[in-house]
C-alpha cells in the first residue's frame, strides 16, 4: 500500500521532470493487410511518459527520452507491437488482433476494452449484421449473442419481435429491453391500429450500424438505472476513419418463401369426414329426449342440414359429390415474394473531420398476400476537431418505412384463416364468375353465409391497409478536454416519429367488416422524444499501477405522444377510399400521453496492477409514472475482476493465455407501466349522442419501481495460444415489487389494480466459446458456439393466478400453460376424455378420466420458455471465398395450438377444414385412438387442454453466406478496392418436432409477458435467399 | 481557463437539471383525477349518463346476457355454428368456470352497479330539480342490473328456498379505494336480491318523470317491476305493474309496414334509430357508441351464428306476420340493424304480463286476459281468439319474445323442462346446468364467494 502512495506522488512530481534530455523520433505505422497508412494509432516510448497518435496517413512525430529505446504502437481491434528505434526511425505495420481481449466495447456512457469488463456485455459486429436480409436488426441478432432470446412473432413483415434478455423480469411491466442508440434511449411504442404489434425498431437500417452491445448484467446496465432489469441493448452507428475516403455500394436480391405449411383435409376426405361427424351429431342429438327422438329421425336431419350445408359451401351445387372441387386454400394465403435492398455510402475523414454517409433502399414483399414492406433511409455522422480540446459532431438519420399490411391473427381476414374454407369451395364461384363469397345473386350484395366463413381473398382485392412511418433520429453532441484526462461530454437528442395509418375496406368485404358500403380508418401520432446527457469523464493513472476512470453526470428525458384517429362508413363506391367521402362518420379520436425521467448517475473504474479490476456504479431516477410518495429510486452496482493470468503463479503458462474471474452485483429498475399508472381516473364514454364518464383505474399513490437485485459470476479465458477464448458466466437475477396488475374481487367494480406485489427469480448459466480452430495462410476456420440455460420462477404474486391458459401463478415460470390433462377418446363411445386430476382424500392424484371437462382439474400442460437456447457459427475463409454457417436453436418449450379448437377438432366446432391426423378420429366401440368422435358442432374435446400442445424446439440453420472477394490483382486492375459477391440463405431450414407452420410462432393479437408460444393461425418465419454484391471504391 | 469556463457549465446544466423534477409532475390528458370527476351536478350527470354505457355493455344489456340466456334454454330449436368457444359451451350446457362470457356479464355488471353507486353517492352536488330523476334512474339501472344477475348466477326463485339459496353479491356503496378483506363479499341470499331489486325499482318509479328521452322513465321502472314480480310468481303485483305502464297511454304497439315488416323491427339501413312508441325502456346504439350483441350473433348481415331449426318454426301458426322475421335461410331478422337500439322493455311484453298474471288471478285488472292477448295477435296479423287458456297466453309470449332472453326465465319460473314448449324432453328447470357458474377469477379473488352447485 505504501507502494501504491509512493508511486502516485512520484508519478505526479515527475511528470514534469523527465523532459530533461529529449530526441525526437519519427516513423509511419500501417496496416499491414493492406499497407494503408493507419491514423490515431497511439506511439508511446517504453518506459516513457511520452505518446502522440499518427497523422492521416499513418505518419508520427514523437519527442521522448534519448534513453528509451523502443517504442509501443497500440491500436484498438490491432495487437500491440513494441518496435525497437533504429536511427531515430520507429515504423511499423500493425497486424489485425485476433483475440478478442483487445476488442473496444461500448458501455454505457463510455467505452471499455474487452479484457477490463468486469460486467457481462455481449457485442455483435457489424460483419455479422451487414446484409442480413431480414427487415430488422433484431433477426441478425438471433443466436449471435448467449443468453438472448429472439423471437418474431410470426413471418407478417415490420411486426413485433420478443427480446428476453437473461429471462422474464416482470409479470406485467415491460419486459423488453431498452434501446440506446449512440447514446440516446429509443421509443419503442406499439402504434398499430389493428391488434398486432408492430416494430418500431425495424426503422433502423441495418447498414448503418458498427455494433451491438448487450448489457446483460446489473453492472453493466444499472448506469441505465430505473430501465436496466431487462437489459440494456446499444446499438453504435458507423464513423468514419481519417484516410482515403471510402465509397461503397451494395446490392442484393433474392425470394422468400414460408419456412411450412400444414397439411389439411382434401374434397374427399372433408365430405367423408363431416358425413361421419353429422352421424356422430345425431347420437349426441337424441340424449335428454327421452325417447321422444329417435336416432334415425336425428340421422335425417342431422344429414338434411349437411347436405344442405355441403352444397352452399360447394357454391350451391352438389359437386361435393364428386369432389370435382378440390381447392387448396392454403397455397391462396402466399404469394411470391421477392426482396431486394440497395446500399450506398461515403465514409472517410481527416485528423480533424471524419464523416459518414450512408443510404439505403430496401423493397420487400411479404410472404402472405398483400404484405409488403418498403423502406429508405439516411444518415450522416460527422464529426469535427474545433479546437484541440473540443470536438463537436452529430449523429442524424431519417426514415420512411411504408408497409403494407394484413390483419392481425385473430381476424378472419388474416391470410392464414383461409385454411378453415373448405376445400369443396372453388376460388370462383361459378354462379358469378367472381371470387367465391363476393357476390350473393339473391340479395345483390357480398354472400353473408358463403363460404363457410369470409374469404380473405375479398380482403387481398378489396382492401388496403397503408402504414407510413417517418422518423428522424439525431442527436447533437460536443466533448471538451477540460484538463489533463477530464472531459465534458454533452449530448442532446431527438427521437421523432410521425405515423400515418390509412385503412379502407370495400364493398365486398362487408361480412368481415359488418358494414355494408366500405369502411375507412385513418390515424396520425407523433412521438416526441427528447433526451439530454451531460456528463464528466475523468481518466487518471497513478503511478505505474491505478488506473480510474470515473464518469458523472445526469440525463433528462420526456416523451410525448398525440394521436388522432376516425372512421367512416358509407362510401359511395369503393373508387372512394379517403374518409372525407363516407357518409357516416363513426369514430374520431384525439388522445395525448407523455412521461418524463430525471437522472442522476456516476461510475468508478478503478485498474489495480492492469489485473484487479473494480467498478462501482449508481444511478439515481425520477419518474413521472410513479405516485408522488415514490417518485425516486437508486440504482447501485458493483463489480469485481481478477486477471489471474498476469500473476506470477500463472503468468509462464504455456497452455493458459488468459484467465480473468469477474463478479458483480447490483440493482437495476423497471418502470414499463402506462403513463398514469398510480392515478385513480375517470375516463369518457358516451350514451345515445350523450357524453358520459366512468371510473376507469383506482389510485395506488405508493406505487413505485419493481427492482431487480442481480448477481452474476463468471471467468473469461483464453487458451492455446489465444486461438480459443472461453466466457462462462452464472448469474441469478432476483426482482421484487413486482408492478403487477392484481386482480380485485370484480364486485369492487374494477378488475385490477397495478401494485408493487410479488416476486420472481431467473438464474442461469450462459457460456461463449471462440476458437480458431485452423489459422494457415490460405485457410481459416473460426468456431462460435454460445449456449445459455435460464430457469424462470415465479416466487411471489400474493396468491394471485393471472391467465387462464398461460398463466403467471406461483413456483411457476412465467406464462407456463395450464389447462386439461387430455386423454384421448373413450373407446366405449368417442368422447373426449380428460385426466380428473382432483387430489384424493389421501394427497395422491385422481387418475381416472371424465368425459365432463368441468371435473378435470387443470394442471401443467406445458412451458413455453426454453430450456436453453444455442447458437452455433462457423466460419471458413479459403483465398477469396469465405463461407459462414450459423446454426440457432430453442429447446424444451412448448407451442399451444390456440387454432386447434377449429382446425383440429374432431370437426366438433364446425365446418373448418380439419389438419390430417383428424382422420384418426373414432369410428366404432373398441377404437383406441386420441382423437375423440367427430361430432358436428358438439365440441367433443375442444376446450384447452394438452390435446394441443407440441414441442416447440427448434434447430434452425438460421443463416448461411458464401462470398467471393476478387483478388488484389484483379481489384486494381479494375480500378476497384474491394468486391465481393455473395448467395446468402436466412432460415434456409428447420428442423423440429412441431407439426404447425414455424415453431418460432406467437399469435400476434394476443402476445403478452404472460401469453406466450400460442399458435393461432400465424403467419410462417420467411424463408429467404438472396445474390448480393459488394463493391469499394 | 477553459477548465472554468467548463466547470461552471457544467454546474448550471446540474442546476437546470433540478429544475427539471417539476416536469415529473405530469397531467393526463384523456383522463381525469377521480377527486376532480365528481365536483357539479353536471359532472354527476355525465357519470349517470357513463353508467347507461356501462350497462349497455356488450355482454350486459348490449345483448350478451340474453343471447346467452337463449342458448342455455335452447333445446333443438335454434342450430349453433359459432366459433366462439365460450357460447358453444353454452349451447351445450357444459360451461367451464372460466368461460369468457359468463365472465363478463358478471363483471361488465359490477362495473356498471359501481358506476351507479358513485352516482347515490354524489347526489349531495345535484342540482335540486334535477335530484329525483338521477337518484331514480341510478337505483332503475342497479335494479335491473341486479335481477339480471340473481337470475342467471343463482337459482330461480321457485327452486328451494329463496332465503336460503346463495344469490349474488350485492353492493350498494360506490369503491373509491381498495379496501382488502372488506371487498370480499358473500353472496347475499336469492330473497334477499329481489328484495333489493324490487326496494330499488319501487323507489325509481317514484322518482322517476314520465317524460325522459330515452333515459328510465317511471313506466321503466314499472315496466321491470312487472317482469321481476312475474319472475317470483306475484301475479297481483306484476299485474299491476304491467297495467300501469298500459294505462299511462304513453306507449302503443307498432304495426306491420308494406312488406308485412313489423315496425319494430324494422330495418332499412344501419343506421341510428329512435325508440319505436313500443320501448319502455331500450339500450341506444348509435354509429360511435353501444353495441347490439344480438345483432352480432343472430344477424345474417353480423356472424349469423344461430339458425332456426323446425322445431320452432311450428310454434306459428302459418299466417303469423313474426314468420318474417325470419329469413328464407332460416336466421332471425328481428335485429339485423347493427346500429339498432337493444330493445329491453317492449308494451307488448307488459299486455302478455297483465294477461298472464289477470288470468292467473282470475282477474281483469286493466282488461280481460284475452283482450291482451288479441292486442299481441292482431298486431301479428292473427285472427282474435274468443278465449284464452294458460297454454296459448304462454305460447303467443313464447312466440312473442322470442330469441329476446326470455325463454330461460320462463322456463324456470314455470317450473317445466327445456323442451317444453317443442314438445318435451331436454333438462329440468331446476337443473344445475341452467345456472351460470360463478367466475372463476372471482372465485379466487374472494375465498368468501361460493361457487354454484355442478360447477
């Protein structure tokens, strides 16, 4: 410790001292890839105070001691190179680092290198981004980083995408994470208008950005205080660099299809089946008459009714019969489908100007019929010396994303309900030579009872549902070197959304719409977000040993959203679609919310000897949403790390490279609660032309912060020569006060109340492994395996059970599926049977079965959270072509069926094309099958039980690119600097045990914290393959 | 310097910052604080005003508690090819403790019985003139409200012993906060809701004017009174319920149009209507707010779920103009207007009550059984008849009123089976199957409430 003293004052005294004798030494540093020269590369004297950083073109001055006779090159992402002075000269050609340890890693507020992170951040660079041809920057992320759960709800384009960092840490506050972009927090509101969230990320063009960093742990994320429990995603755009000034271009295209499709019933096999369900309807007709009903009348009628029924729904004809109609109705829920995207930017800079400019177009057509997304944007980071002591520079981009799209899940307008129409229903109805379901010759207007439910082919040629979204992200930025190793930085930002959606649905549609001569809807909101971040940087070393790097500052937010909206009926005709022309004005709206939060937060890195790390954070926050008694909360953070390899004991290692053993502990926030949470409010409603008011939510003026107490420890190594580094990290996450909407006796007039009840728990183990697995002059071949386990449990909620199907209930993880234990069909008589399940007097369960629903208890049917979840990269580089295989994977959930009341019913819930293995339905006494009778609208077996559930686990071959790079000596004969062409497969295949379209599915009207891994009609993941170009000038 | 300069930029961004935590102080903007909401006679107007809303819920009295209702009693004479789940168990009889419309009737009433009870408990700031008719139409609007639960949650008042069978919760005072085990009601016993329905329904006559709009008028108040008097079996008092609104003269029974349409019913175009001279008391829907949830399962033009089978069509007698009111396809018409008001109380219905509860006293309060019964008939075109019995007093009711939410009701206030009136058969009236379960997360919220028999 006396040590540590002496060296600080000595360090301090002779700072002034060593000037003495001094010689000046000059030199060049490049990169020895392409022996361009290399700027801002920092050259230090061993064992010298001195250091300057290179020029534009790689070139140096340095004045150092005449003593020193090396010198040190060190480069972020380059290895660090001592070179000996030879004759006043030092040059060097610095070559590409390959271990990761040297990798820089945007934190919060700051930046860090990889070996001094003591918390857990995972990064995904811009190499595995660029090109990933999916519309949002989430999907290139899915298996690239451990302990990151991506999911897309289904393959309809530019809607919501499910990140779960480490798990679920609210029941009902948010539980996605929050986005930062190059310093400012994102808005991520919902504004869809129909039901199915939509993805206001998929704003950001993927191009653009440099990396992704996930801050996993509480450490790393609790400088983002009250919004860190769910983690906290970065996202840096590009820079440019001082050098020759760079232009690229980029290019591909391709096609998508469905990653699956299910198998229905044929004309044959659907009139056979509901023939054998109407005879089971009669049996099920005569009980309780008491002879009054006899079987064969019942059997008449009940085949009277089909029959009659088979011929509307077989355009008023009988060629049912003869199945001379056999229409696939599936294969009219997608179309082709194909995606192109257009890439240009400038980059480039001096010693006091970098810049970069980049565009992009992306064209996107969905899979399912009238989706389509389109999308440009640009953006300009620049960023200029004033003084040396003080640079200023901007971050600016805009977008517009035009997306055409399709109802939500739950309508039967979405494409994928067309598989409940039968198959004996031509797509022309021949009566009218028009779509089947368009005209009704009767009336003159749209059928009301043909087809068997509304065609959604009506909704593809009739409607339009338009939603532009224009947004502008900026922020404006300037950091000055006050004193020596002390900065200013200040930043304000702006997040800005304008979106329009513009719906008309005509004549035709009128079934779905329930109006008959056209409906319009038309919305605007705008979302203002505004941030500022001010804060100090002080950066210091201490003798030869203490390295501290402290940051303090604070940050203002606040959000405003406006929204207006109508509706209108009554168009004169469908050439009318804009709402001034419909007769009946039915709705309009205008609405405004906002919030806003008040923050003050401060780090400590303190570096002991290069090798004891420790990192204290805190953050102290304000916010609108909480009662006044508990406005404000802290947020604490602490870590530890130990490079264990640079101790003696280890230091001569031959196998070990490097070892580091981090901890950290901390507390970080949630408060993803609607604005006015704590309020006790009326709200308006209105009565026969009157306006009225209610009661609308009642006062907890208490409420405040669920927090989230995390502990994670974890070791990095690396071994053989560095070529295999290792990260294993556990972690438990505990969160209290749950915000959680409880339920009230509903006597009180209220359903819920959000309070501060419950707890959860998360704990898991995430482990990383990189290796170079062949490192030869021509031949590469990288390895990247990352696995992560999370156990979710719910500990706490009062003794509340939130949900029905999933559910949020105690000692259980989150959104688990609960319902009927199924048992199949009686073999006496074809009912459906269920598992009693009710405890008998001595403890033990009831194993018998019941036909009576009502009598079986409802017990776990499933989980829809994985076991773990996996990715699997790997990547071969021979001369110019380099190939990279990514394998993705979820395992151990399970996928409720929610569409399986309908199309997997024992055609007991109606004329819905049944899926194939209805087939196996019992026929006769003595028939063991699980199955139940089918019986014509006697729902034999459709209530919520474990008949619909399936293992969801999945492994995907998520993306694969084969590249060529020309050759240097082709390159400069072309007067080119770079190209590379490339065929690139997303989702090229999957294999799983589920037998629905894609196991990565979650029903997008309903999707919640809670409702989770449900199937209901949802549009299949996009199965895509595109040709791309890249060229460099 | 420049270190100065910084500092003190620094500080007096610091400094604005604090005056930052005022802007933590936000305001909603589409909501008001519920110590503000109650202020004026106006602001207690628009509450009572809120809570007809909340009464005309979707599954209230926006239809769902009568379609409901229907499709328990059906016993063969209506198809069912819905896919809504929930009612499909209801068609069936096999109604999980959970199932979604069950569920909502129970609470989209509570909220409503809340509403109400703000309302009484803010008439101190009514203005004077105005008192009587709030204090009456809230207590009207907590009545009905009430009766419609005790007799879909409970047993029917002729099923054992009313003061002994568990009714439903009930709730007089407004919750302005939660209040723990305080809100865990019991259920107050069947004799015990009536009691109260009827107290409520008296008081609101009282109180009520004559002349209302659309809103309760004293003969809705009646008009309910009779129904619910009916319903236990009081002829004398449903009688004369009935014949008050009758003899108020206010009201008079629509005809058929042209087309043989009875006005009613009529339908044109979706659109707005007014209440037909026939509504006592009706459920406005207009193009931006209310619902008609019949419309929504009954209608061709909504989901067309329920069809008609034989068994109901030979109920008419083939001259019978009500026959219209079914289509060629065999669904009902009656409400075909999506933005048809839900017709809750109709003079008709209170000319079957006087005759039924006349006949059944061997009474002519008002008029003759038969004379009642004719005003029902001619108007549907039917020849008058001499003479009534019991039986065709029933029938021109069940014809009458038919798919409007009646036939559980007077299933089991007749104390016959399912199928009586298709020619037998089907469940008890007092079968457990006939009684909506007690809501499941209900249930679990309150330890106190007890769950009904079968379920």
């Amino acid at each position: 410790m006396k040590k540590i003293s002496f060296y600080l004052v000595f360090g301090i005294l002779c700072a002034n001292i060593v000037l003495a004798q001094t010689r000046e030494i000059t030199g060049k540093v490049t990169d020895a890839k392409d022996g361009a020269g290399l700027s801002g590369v920092t050259v230090s004297g061993k064992n010298d105070q001195s250091s300057t950083i290179t020029g534009t073109d790689g070139t140096f001055t340095l004045k150092i001691s005449s003593k020193t006779t090396a010198v040190i090159f060190s480069y972020v992402g380059y290895k660090t190179t001592e070179v000996k002075i030879n004759d006043g000269q030092a040059n060097i050609a610095l070559v590409q680092g390959d271990n990761q340890l040297a990798e820089v890693v945007v934190v919060g507020y700051g930046t860090k290198i990889r070996r001094d992170v003591t918390g857990s951040i995972a990064k995904v660079a811009a190499k595995e981004l660029n090109n990933t041809p999916v519309t949002s920057f989430e999907s290139a992320i899915q298996g690239r980083a451990a302990g990151v759960l991506v999911s897309q709800q289904n393959g309809k384009l530019g809607q919501g995408i499910n990140i779960r960092i480490r798990g679920s840490a609210s029941v009902t506050a948010g539980n996605e994470p929050l986005y930062v972009i190059d310093g400012i927090p994102l808005q991520n509101t919902d504004l869809s208008g129909n039901g199915a969230t939509t993805n206001s990320l998929a704003d950001i063009n993927i191009n653009d950005i440099e990396s992704i960093e996930i801050l996993k742990d509480a450490s790393a994320a609790a400088i983002y205080g009250s919004r860190g429990s769910n983690g906290v995603v970065l996202i840096t755009t590009k820079k440019g660099k001082a050098g020759k000034s760079k232009i690229e271009f980029g290019y591909y295209t391709g096609t998508q299809k469905p990653t699956g499709k299910r198998e229905f019933l044929n004309a044959k096999e659907y009139v056979d089946y509901f023939t054998q369900a109407a005879a089971g309807a009669a049996a099920q007709d005569t009980i309780g008459s008491n002879g009054s009903y006899l079987y064969e009348d019942a059997l008449i009628d009940e085949m009277d009714y089909l029959n009659s029924r088979l011929t509307r729904y077989s355009a008023g004809n009988e060629d049912w019969k003869t199945q001379k109609v056999n229409t696939n109705w599936q294969d009219q829920a997608f179309q082709d489908a194909p995606i192109s995207q257009y890439d240009l930017n400038f980059s480039g800079g001096t010693d006091k100007t970098t810049f970069y400019m980049g565009g992009q177009y992306l064209d996107q057509t969905g899979i399912v019929r009238r989706n389509s997304l389109k999308r440009y944007s640009g953006r300009l980071n620049l960023e200029h010396k004033v003084r040396d002591w003080l640079s200023v520079g901007v971050n600016m981009s805009f977008a517009r994303t035009f997306n055409k799209r399709v109802s939500n899940d739950n309508a039967f307008s979405t494409p994928l309900q067309i598989v409940a129409l039968s198959p004996i229903t031509p797509l022309i109805d021949p009566r009218t030579g028009l779509t089947s379901g368009a005209l009704d010759l009767n009336t003159g207007n749209p059928n009301t009872n043909y087809p068997v439910y509304y065609n959604p082919v009506l909704s593809v040629e009739n409607t339009k549902y338009n939603t532009v979204v224009n947004r502008t992200i900026g922020n404006l930025f300037a950091s000055a070197n006050i004193a020596k190793g002390l900065t200013f930085r200040t930043e304000f930002g702006m997040d800005q959304l304008n979106q329009n959606e513009d719906n008309f649905a005509g004549r035709l549609t009128a079934r779905n719409q329930g109006v008959p001569n056209g409906a319009g809807y038309n919305s605007s909101d705008q979302i203002l977000n505004v941030n500022t971040n001010n804060f100090l940087r002080y950066v210091t070393t201490f003798g030869q040993a203490s390295d501290f790097d402290v940051v303090a500052g604070t940050s203002f937010q606040k959000y405003q959203l406006t929204s207006n909206s109508a509706s209108a009926e009554e168009f004169p005709s469908d050439s009318y679609k804009k709402l001034s022309a419909g007769a009946s004005k039915t709705a309009a709206t205008s609405s405004a919310t906002d919030w806003a939060l008040l923050s003050y937060f401060a780090r400590a890195n303190y570096k002991f000897k290069d090798r004891y790390l420790l990192s204290v954070s805190g953050r102290y926050d304000g916010s609108s949403r909480f009662g006044a008694n508990n406005r404000y909360g802290f947020f604490p953070a602490v870590s530890v790390g130990w490079i264990m390899s640079d101790e003696e004991f280890l230091k001569n290692s031959t196998w070990l490279s490097f070892l580091k053993l981090k901890a950290s502990y901390g507390l970080t926030g949630n408060s993803e609660i609607s604005n006015y949470a704590s309020r006790g409010l009326y709200g308006a409603n209105a009565y026969g032309g009157f306006g009225g008011q209610v009661p609308t939510q009642l006062p907890n003026p208490d409420l405040k912060w669920e927090s989230t107490a995390s502990l994670d420890v974890g070791i990095e190594a690396s071994v053989i020569d560095k070529r295999v580094t290792i990260e294993v990290d556990y972690y438990q996450r505990q969160t209290r006060d749950l915000l959680l909407s409880v339920n009230v006796p509903s006597t009180t007039g209220f359903l819920s109340k959000i309070q501060n009840v419950g707890k959860l728990e998360n704990k898991g183990v995430e482990f990383t492994i990189n290796s170079a697995n062949v490192v030869t002059k021509n031949f590469r071949w990288s390895t990247n395996l990352n696995f992560a386990a999370n156990r979710n449990k719910i500990t706490n909620l009062g003794g509340q059970q939130i949900g029905t199907l999933n559910r949020a209930q105690e000692g259980e993880p989150l959104g688990v599926f609960y319902a009927k234990e199924f048992a199949g069909a009686d073999p006496a008589n074809g009912d459906a049977l269920y598992v009693r399940n009710s405890l008998n007097s001595d403890g033990s369960k009831d194993r018998t079965t019941t036909n009576d629903v009502n009598e079986a208890a409802d017990v776990r049917i499933g989980n829809p959270n994985p076991d773990f979840i996996y990715g699997f990269g790997n990547t071969f580089t021979y001369k110019g072509l380099d190939l990279d295989v990514l394998l993705q994977g979820v395992s151990g959930n399970d996928i409720f069926n929610g569409g399986g009341q309908y199309m997997s019913a024992s055609g007991s819930n109606g004329f819905d094309n049944q899926t194939r293995d209805q087939l196996n339905a019992w026929k006769k006494p003595g028939d063991i099958t699980m199955v139940p009778e089918a019986r014509l609208f006697y729902a034999n077996g459709t209530d919520n039980s474990s008949r619909y559930i399936s293992d969801g686990s999945y492994l995907r071959v998520k993306a694969i690119t084969l590249g060529y790079n020309l050759s240097p000596k082709l390159l400069s004969a072309l007067h080119i600097d770079r190209a590379r062409f490339y065929v690139r497969a997303q989702n090229l295949f999957t294999i799983t045990k589920y037998k629905g379209w894609d196991p990565e599915v979650n029903a997008d009207y309903q999707a919640t914290n809670i409702d989770q891994g449900v199937d209901f009609y949802s549009a299949p993941q996009l199965k895509t393959i595109v040709f791309g170009i890249n060229i460099g000038l | 310097m420049k270190s100065n300069i910084f500092s003190l930029l620094f500080l007096t961004a610091t400094i604005l910052f604090l005056g930052c935590s005022k802007e933590l102080d936000t305001t909603p903007y589409s909501n008001i604080d519920q110590n503000n909401a109650l202020k004026t006679s106006s602001d207690v107007e628009g509450l009572l005003v809120g809570s007809y809303a909340d009464l005309g819920a979707t599954d209230l009295y926006g239809g769902g508690a009568f379609v409901t209702a229907d499709l328990l009693a059906d016993f063969n004479e209506i198809s069912w090819s819905g896919t809504y789940q929930g009612m499909t168990q209801i068609k069936n009889k096999a109604i999980p403790v959970d199932n979604a419309f069950t569920q909502d009737t129970w609470t989209e009433a509570y909220k409503a019985i809340n509403d109400v009870n703000n309302v009484l408990s803010a008439l101190s700031v009514v203005t004077a003139a105005k008192k009587d008719k709030v204090e009456g139409e809230a207590k009207f609007i907590r009545a009905c409200i009430y009766f419609e639960l005790v007799r879909l949650y409970a047993k029917a008042w002729n099923d054992g012993n009313p003061a002994a069978n568990d009714g439903v919760p009930i709730k007089l005072t407004p919750t302005v906060e939660l209040s723990g085990s305080a809100d865990q009601l019991l259920r107050d016993k069947v004799s015990v809701v009536y009691a109260q329905v009827i107290k409520d329904l008296t008081e609101a006559e009282a109180l009520l004017p004559e002349s209302n709009g659309f809103f309760a008028t004293n003969a809705s108040a009646a008009g309910m009174l009779a129904r619910v008097y009916l319903q236990k079996g009081d002829y004398a008092n449903a009688r004369d319920a009935a014949d008050r609104v009758i003899e108020s003269g206010n009201y008079k029974l629509t005809q058929a149009n042209a087309d043989d349409i009875i006005e009613e019913f009529l339908y044109t175009r979706a659109k707005a209507e007014d209440n037909t001279t026939e509504d006592i008391f009706a459920i406005q829907v207009t193009t931006t707010a209310g619902v008609n949830t019949f419309q929504t399962f009954y209608s061709e033009l909504g989901r067309n779920d329920i069809s008609i089978k034989d068994a109901h069509y030979d109920l008419y007698e083939p001259d019978d103009l009500r026959l219209n009111l079914i289509s060629s396809d065999g669904y009902v018409t009656k409400f075909d207007n999506v933005y048809g008001n839900v017709h809750i109380i109709r003079l008709s219905e209170m000319y079957l009550i006087r005759a039924e509860a006349n006949f059944r006293s061997n009474t002519t309060t008002g008029a003759e059984p038969v004379d009642d019964i004719n005003m029902v008939r001619e108007r549907a075109g039917l020849d008058a008849l001499a003479a009534v019995t019991l039986a065709d007093i029933l029938k021109e009711r069940k014809i009458e009123l038919s798919f409007e939410g009646f036939n559980l009701h007077d299933i089991k206030r007749l104390g016959v089976s399912t199928g009586y009136f298709t020619g037998g058969g089907g469940l008890p009236f007092d079968s457990p199957k006939l009684i909506f379960p007690i809501p499941k997360r209900d249930i679990l919220v309150n330890p106190n409430l007890s769950q009904n028999e079968g379920y």
